[in-house]
C-alpha cells in the first residue's frame, strides 16, 4: 500500500493507480478528457500549472473560472493560512469572518438583502428552488436550453444536448425520477415570446424561473436585455421568484455581478466559487423575506444545513479575494486582456479565411467555428464546427497553452495573464488552426460533446 505521493512517477502510472481506486480516475465528470487521460497536475503559480511528466500550460481553462486572481493568489493564500492558524471550525454558533462576508456580499451584490453560505454552486441553486417552492406552494419550475445549474436532479437536463434532443426534456443522468423532471419548463433562451406563452399557461403553477444572466456553460450567449426585463415582468406578475445564477457571472463580469451590469434586479441570487477565487464556497442570497424562510432562523419551514457552511478558510479566502477586487484594478486588467484576445482572434479567422465567431465578455472568451454573427439561442451553436473546436484546443497543448478541448467550453483570463501570455495564445492559436485544418479536423470526437443524452 502507497503511504504517500511519490514524486518521480510518470503522468501515466499515478493516473492508471488512480483508475484503480477512482472510478474514471477522477473526481468530476467533466475532468477526465479525451486525449488527457494521463494528465496529473502537480503545480499551480498564476497562470500556469505543471504536470507530473514536468511540462508547463499557460492556463487559459483557469478550473473553469472561479479564481479571478490567478492560481495561488499570495494574498489569498496568506489570509487563508492565517486563519488556520488561529481558529478551526466548530460548527456552531457564528464566527466574526462569515458576518464579515455577509455584510460585504449585502453590500455589493444588488438583490441581497440577506443571505447564506453553501460550500459549492449547486447546493445554492437547490437551496433557491426549495424555498422558492415552500414561498409559493407551486410545483413547477423553468430552466433555459444550454444553462447549467448544477447536478440535483430539478435543473439536471438540457445543458449541451443533441439537435434531436433540442425541444424535449434531455436529462445529463439516469436516476432521475419523471416526475421531477416533468416538474421542469424547459424554454429556449433569448426568447421573451417563449417565456410569456409559458406563463400565460402555467403561471399560476410556476414556483421560479432561474437562469444564468449569460448561459457560460456553452460558452458565451450574451442575452437581450428586453429577454432578461420580460422575465423580471412576467415573474413579478405572476408572484414567481426570479433567480439568477451568477456563480460564474458573479465577481467575473462585476463585482456586483450581471444584475449590476443589467440593471435587473432578481428575487434571489446564486454565487460561488469566485468568492474565494476558487476556495469551495457558495452563496444563495436575496429579498428577506424569501431569506427568513429558511430554517437558520428557528420555526422557519425550508431547511438548510451544511457542515462546511462558512468554513473559516474559505470564509478567510473570500475576504481577500473582495478586498483585492475592490482594492486593485483586477477587472480593468483582465477586461482589457479579454478584449485583446477576442480582436486579435477575429483577425487571425480573417485572415486564415477560417468562418469563426469570437465572442465573450470582459475576461471570458470562446471562438465559435461558424458563419454569422454571434450566437445568441442555443439553436445557434448546433453551427458549431466541434472538429475544429476541439481539434485547435488538443493541437494548442504542443504549444504550452491549455484550453479545455470539450465541445463549447469557455476560456478565460486572470489577473495572473500578460500581454505577453496573449502574443503567445495568438501565435499558438494560428499555428494549432493551421494543423488542424491541414489534418481535416479532429476525427475521434467521442465523449467531447458532455452534459447531455442521458437515457433515464
């Protein structure tokens, strides 16, 4: 029996002796990949990671997102072991950290007024489903066509599905019960004309309507802002809660989140990871009264409970991480990144003659392999040349620059990113299209397209 890490093994024997006690080798579903099977990270520094056959990524996939900072912040890491120093968790009661946090989250964020600490995303998205139900006493919720929400089984359909799936209930796993997946209204995104024709026939049985304000999970499909107005309209209306699940707007695109951005102002709002740039924590926040529902105030009927529920080193993460965006001009550097990265890439399709969409926000970026202008529905992205898609990104490895190579997947810049990181993602970029283009795309696709096709 292994005692401990051994540090001379190759990629290949950690991750065969990890397939062995691992089921897949892995942790999440999304992070065994096709073509990185034997990828063991042994490092992380900024904006890049090192692996156990000792090659170094510019790291443009950043964990899909959450740390802002970079990989290893020393502010953050430094706040958090100083917490550790002094004070563990005990579970009960509160710590002077989590109002800390709180306050500042209240502050910030438009639509809290209150809120709650999870340790991830989807504990948050399902906390706001169960007591938007118990505010309201309805049975149906609504989710959108490319948004993810997390694994519990409400929200766990219609992410990355097949054309033939668009339109119908296309659940990510088995398991699930039909009753609870009939309990969803799968709508298209972008579409007000959708979401008042469903309103107008169920919207007295409509508990919530959660969305992400920009569906990041396929990439980058900006909304309309009359899209976003109709459905504050139509929930307002109807006396549904409307959520937005900003755990990867939120922090990224402002630090008020994309409600700040928009101007609209949801019921409840979900956060993560970004919090801590990357620490496990979440948040569900918003109106008091939908807040003092839950059972953390005694005699409320939704409960609520986690053991790692404002954990003080997370806790201790999360306030350096808002100190530094607040304090450091985190969002104009990466802004400024992203919107190299997405003219500069535009150009280069342009002059290979290659029919591409670069898209994004502010540090978020994501070339589409298509003609047109920018997508805005998920109908849009059945466009997409996956060949190319995933092809450049396996072809970017050779280069030293990672960019996750599934189907869709943003990429993203941190406060870590140079210019210089970026010459080198350009110059890799071009070289990786050409290879690719010269091979006839990627031929072996399987299991590059995830999150969906599920048979329950």
């Amino acid at each position: 029996m292994s005692s401990g890490p051994v540090g001379n093994e190759s990629g290949a024997r950690l991750a065969e002796r990890a397939r062995q006690v691992v089921p897949g080798g892995v942790n999440s579903g999304q992070r065994s990949v096709p073509g990185l099977t034997d990828l063991v990270v042994t490092g992380t520094d900024g904006a890049r990671f090192r692996t156990a056959d000792g090659r170094e990524y510019t790291d443009f996939h950043s964990a899909f997102g959450p740390p802002l900072l970079g990989h290893n912040d020393p502010d953050v890491a430094r706040a958090t072991a100083e917490a550790g120093a002094t004070l563990g968790h005990m579970g009960v009661g509160v710590t002077e950290g989590e109002v800390l946090l709180a306050e500042q989250l209240a502050e910030l964020i438009p639509s809290i007024e209150k809120v709650l600490l999870t340790s991830t995303g989807s504990e948050a998205t399902f906390h706001a489903l169960r007591v938007s139900r118990a505010a309201t006493g309805r049975r149906l919720v609504v989710k959108f066509q490319g948004c993810y929400h997390g694994w519990h089984d409400a929200v766990s359909l219609n992410v990355i599905s097949a054309p033939e799936k668009v339109g119908g209930h296309d659940p990510i796993s088995t398991g699930i019960l039909p009753e609870v997946l009939e309990a969803t209204l799968v709508l298209p995104f972008n579409d007000s004309e959708a979401v008042r024709r469903a309103f107008a026939e169920h919207g007295s049985d409509i508990a919530a309507v959660i969305v992400e304000p920009v569906p990041h999970n396929v990439g980058a499909l900006l909304p309309y802002q009359e899209f976003l107005t109709t459905l504050r309209e139509e929930t307002t209306k109807a006396g549904s809660v409307l959520i937005f699940d900003e755990v990867i707007t939120g922090f990224r695109h402002d630090i008020g989140g994309w409600q700040k951005i928009s101007g609209i102002t949801p019921d409840l709002t979900t956060l993560g990871k970004a919090i801590a740039n990357g620490a496990p924590v979440g948040a569900i926040g918003g109106r008091a009264d939908l807040m003092d529902l839950f059972s953390t105030r005694p005699g409320a009927p939704a409960f609520f409970a986690g053991t790692y529920n404002g954990h003080p080193l997370v806790v201790a993460a999360a306030l350096a991480t808002l100190r530094k965006l607040r304090e450091e001009p985190v969002h104009e550097h990466v802004f400024r990144l992203g919107d190299r990265v997405r003219s500069e890439l535009t150009g280069l399709y342009e002059r290979l003659g290659v029919p591409a969409v670069v898209t994004g926000y502010g540090s978020v970026f994501v070339s589409y392999f298509m003609p047109g202008e920018a997508p805005r529905t998920y109908a849009d992205l059945l466009n997409n040349d996956a060949s190319l898609f995933v092809g450049y990104r396996r072809r970017l490895l050779d280069h030293g620059l990672f960019e996750l190579p599934l189907n869709l997947k943003r990429s993203h810049i941190s406060y870590a990113h140079t210019d210089a990181d970026v010459d080198r993602l350009i110059e890799g970029t071009e070289a990786a299209v050409k290879a690719v283009l010269a091979d006839g795309g990627a031929r072996d696709l399987e299991n590059t397209s995830t999150m969906g096709g599920a048979t329950r």
